[in-house]
C-alpha cells in the first residue's frame, strides 16, 4: 500500500460518524454569549413601533384619522415632563438594578465559581430584560423628539405617548420578574441543575442515541485502519497552530471535504476544549506533500477562544459540577450537602452518557473513504474525570464516599457493555481503597462496604461475564 487510496479502509472496516453530518454553529453559541444581541434586536423593534404609531399620530394631526378620547395625553409640555420622566426612571432603574445584581453574582461566583458570570450573560432571561428596559427607553426618547412646532401648531403624538406609558407597565412586570429569576437562579440547586441541564443537551448533540438493538461492545478498528493510523505517525506532516486558547469548534465536514479534495488523511491532535499553544501540532497530514495545502482550511475549521464552551465538549459541563463539589469539600466551605447534590447531578448526567455509544472520531467521505481522524473521549476519561477529584478531595468523609459508590451503582445501571463496567468497577475500588486508608471510625468503613458489596451484585446481576472479573 503505497498511497491513500489503498491506505484508507473501505466503510464496512471501521465504524464512525459522516464528516458530511450537520453541526450545530459556533457563531450562534457566541453570540447567545454577548449582552448586546437580544437588546439590539428590541431597540430595533422599539424603533419599528414607534415609526408605526407616529405614522398614526401623523395622520391625526392632519385629521384623516381620530383617537379614543381616553387615548388623548393633553398638551405638549406635559407630554415632555412625562416622558422626561419615564426616560430618567428607566435608565435609572436599570443601571441600579443590574449594577446590585452583578455584585450578588460576583459573592455568589466565590462560592460557585468564576463562570457563574458567564452564566449570568448567557441567560435569556436576564438578556430579555436589558432589552425590554433599554427598548423602552429609546422609544420614550424618540416620542420626545417627536413633540415638535409646526405650520399647523404644535404636534403632540398622544398614541405614542399612551404606547410608552403602556410600556412602563411592561417594564414594571419585567423587573419583578427580573428580581423572582436572578434571587432563583442564584440558589445553588438552580445553579447545579442548570449545569446538569446544559451536560444533558451537550451529550444529545454530541452523542445521539441509538435503540436498544443497535448497541455493541466495542471492537477493534481493523487491521487497515490500523496501517493507516502508523503510516500517518511515520511518514505524515504537522501543521503547527497559529494562535493559542482554548478549541471551542472544529468544522469536521470542511475538513472532511478539504481531506478529499487532496486526496489526503488528516488526524487531529486536538479535540474541543483542549489547549492549544501556537507553533504546536495541531494536526497531521498524510501524505506530507499535501500538509502545505491543507494548512490554511485546517487553520479556518478550528476556531479558538481565550475559555471552553459546551459546543462539541460535554466534559466542559463535568468539570464545572466537579469544580463546584471540591469547593464545597474544601476546608473553607465545608458544605457537604452542596457536594452531594453535584454526585447526584453527575450520576444522572453519566447514566444519560451510559446509554449511548461513544463514537469512535473516524470520519469518511461520500466514496467510504476514511479522511478525518479525532481523538474523541473515551467512557473511561469521562467517568474518571467525573470521579477522581471528589473522591481525592473527600478523603475521610463517609457520606461523601457513601454517595460515590451509589452513584456508580445508579450508572451501572443503565450500561450496556462489560467495559463499561468494567471502568465503574476499578473507580469503585479506587473508592473504597481510599476509604480504608482514610476513615477511622469502624461502624462507618462497614456502612462503606456494604454500599460497596451492594453495588457489586447489581453489577454481577446486570452481567454475569463480569463476575471473573469482579472475583479477581
């Protein structure tokens, strides 16, 4: 095998996903993280109906149309002194209300987190209400703007005036609103669900699930696809990275296409939320003659940023439940039941992630073609990157170790393969390892075991293969 075409194995060798599959983009998931878009949006709709109702109150004016009489706001400088009014109250009331708002954040991101801010800004809701207040009082300023001397006398647009002090009534409703969510979303639970919910759809979109009958145990890639794999070490080219940050977003399809139009492989060193430094390999190509030419795509399909999303990175959303428990853990904190709730959270999220198949980074062209090689995380890294901080950082806390080893059971649960067990077994030994060495009251290392004896036999039951394993 001297070249790509017969290098690459045909589709039946390897499994993996279709370069050529929809994903979602990452221009959205930034600009959803902006303070700026959703009230851009509103003040353009403030400016549309403002047009609108001037339009009416142009044509009063000039007596082609009439109001209702309750609709009339009376003379023109008592329209100014209420809209005056409105406009000083409604940029007054935002810059206190969100200024109070972002200091309770920044005491609740001490115990959280620092990407509790983060979460603030990409909230819809607190975004709604910025534009909501914002719109309100750039249609207040037009309508005052509007009150102007004529050749017929003074214009006075009354619908418009009754439209921002209908308005008014809106933003009353939003701040209330405003104030129930923010004092909601600061509570921890809410805080901890919220991640919990984000790692649910990051695990949908980035790893669909598949009926029942369709599920395997993993096997080997084959021997092609293993030949293919040592000539890309031997003989391919690297392409260094011109800027470092962290990945958020790879275009797998363009480099798919960009892989078959040079008729070349390329494999990723990197996947979505890991650290790239500039001048390091960010990819490599096979044959090397064809590094040069698809340097600049593999450039423009890898987009970076100075923090991780949870685009194409559902690990993003462990590591935030995993950074909040082992601040509850610490000495500083010492608040268990926060760290429970992150377990009990992280189990749901891993029993979701049980019942899917991982994929396996192998993507083909049109033709069946492999072109596109990723590292993608396997069941073990996940699990373990789930695991092993908290059970470092609850050394010596029997509840905590308690709460542990039933949620692997509750994962156990709901695997469909003996590796998967296997991984779930060997963080529960680790566990109880741990538990032996660092608990000293006895009465508390037998409620540990026992836990520890419970979650063996469901894993024994759900798969008797496994009990060698579990004998050993």
């Amino acid at each position: 095998m001297t070249g790509p075409e017969s290098a690459i194995a045909p589709p039946d060798a390897v499994r993996g996903r279709s370069g050529q599959q929809p994903l979602p983009s990452w221009r959205w998931e930034a600009l959803r993280t902006t303070f700026w878009l959703v009230p851009t949006v509103f003040v353009l709709a403030a400016v549309l109906l403002f047009l609108a109702t001037f339009e009416i109150d142009w044509a009063v004016f000039h007596g082609h149309l009439s109001l209702p009489f309750w609709i009339v706001t009376g003379s023109a400088e008592a329209g100014r002194e209420v809209l005056i009014g409105i406009a000083a109250a409604i940029i007054t009331v935002v810059g206190v209300v969100f200024s109070v708002t972002i200091v309770a954040l920044t005491l609740a991101s001490q115990q959280f987190g620092p990407r509790m801010m983060r979460n603030f800004v990409r909230d819809v809701g607190n975004q709604v209400t910025l534009g909501v207040f914002v719109s309100t009082f750039v249609y207040s300023i037009l309508t005052l703007v509007a009150i102007t001397t004529t050749s017929r006398g003074t214009f006075v647009p009354h619908l418009s005036i009754t439209v921002t002090e209908a308005l008014v009534l809106v933003d009353l409703a939003v701040l209330i609103y405003f104030i129930h969510h923010i004092a909601k979303s600061i509570q921890l639970p809410e805080v901890i669900a919220g991640i919990a919910r984000d790692l649910g759809r990051a695990i949908d979109a980035e790893f669909p699930e598949i009926a029942a009958d369709e599920r395997h145990e993993p096997q080997g890639s084959g021997e092609s696809f293993l030949e293919l794999v040592d000539r890309i070490d031997e003989q391919g080219a690297p392409v260094a990275a011109n800027v470092s940050g962290y990945l958020q977003f790879v275009g797998y399809a363009q480099l798919v296409d960009i892989a078959a139009r040079t008729d070349s492989v390329i494999r990723l060193e990197h996947r979505p939320g890991h650290f790239i430094v500039a001048g390091r390999p960010l990819a490599m190509v096979w044959p090397s003659e064809a590094a040069g030419r698809v340097a600049i795509a593999l450039t423009k399909a890898h987009v970076t940023g100075p923090h991780r999303t949870l685009m194409q990175d559902p690990v993003f959303a462990i590591d935030q439940l995993v950074e909040i428990a082992i601040r509850a853990l610490s000495p500083a904190v010492n608040d268990t039941f926060t760290a429970l709730t992150c377990i009990d959270w992280i189990a749901a999220g891993l029993s979701r992630l049980s019942r899917r198949t991982l994929a396996e980074g192998v993507y083909r062209d049109r033709e069946g073609r492999i072109r596109l090689i990723e590292s993608n995380p396997s069941y073990a890294r996940l699990v373990n990157r789930a695991f092993d901080k908290i059970r470092q950082s609850s050394s010596g806390m029997p509840a905590v170790i308690i709460r542990l080893i039933d949620a692997l059971s509750t994962i156990g649960g709901e695997t469909y393969s003996t590796d998967q067990r296997r991984v779930l077994f060997r963080q529960a030994e680790a566990i109880l390892r741990s538990a032996e060495e660092s608990v000293s009251e006895p009465n508390d290392r037998d409620e540990i075991r026992a836990h520890y004896r419970r979650f063996i036999r469901k894993i024994a039951t759900s798969d008797p293969s496994f009990s060698p394993v579990l004998d050993s």
